[in-house]
C-alpha cells in the first residue's frame, strides 16, 4: 500500500482516479474458471513473501517488477506448469 501511495504521489494524473488493483486479476481469474482454463494468480504468493518481510519484489518508483519479483514469477510459473505436467523436470 505504501508503494502505490508513492506511484500516486509521483503521478498526479492517477490521483483523481478510482484504482481496483485486484479487478485485472480477478477478471482473468474468472474468465478463466468460465472456461476451464488452468490460470495462476500471482497476487497471493508476491503477498506472501512481501508479508514476510522478502526482498522488494516492486519498484517503488513504477511499481514493475524488481529482479527478485521476476525470479518469484518464474518460479511460481514453472512449479504451475509442473504440478498441471505440462512441464517435465
């Protein structure tokens, strides 16, 4: 919360405007369950390791991801491709 309070800070055009940070997320999610297509929300995993007090996984400047949040996508996207078998070790 502290970070995009700082991207709103550094962009007064954004300020003005109402931000659902969860809705494109939720919306891929559900498109997804309405057709049956396996999909990774990446969301509680960057929280996860956020929480625990991990490296920034965020720029603070633009909110991108940092090599580390980088690292943590792959991850996470290879173990989902693993656990679905559509990926061999």
């Amino acid at each position: 919360p502290e970070t995009w309070q700082e991207i709103l800070y550094a962009n007064p055009a954004m300020r003005g405007v109402h931000w659902d940070l969860a809705a494109p997320e939720a919306w891929v999610s559900a498109w997804c369950a309405a057709r049956g297509v396996p999909c990774l929300a990446l969301t509680p995993e960057f929280q996860r390791v956020a929480d625990g007090g991990g490296p920034p996984l965020h720029y603070r400047h633009d909110g991108h991801w940092t090599e580390d949040g980088h690292a943590l996508a792959g991850r996470a996207v290879a173990q989902f491709l693993l656990d679905l078998g559509w990926l061999n070790q």
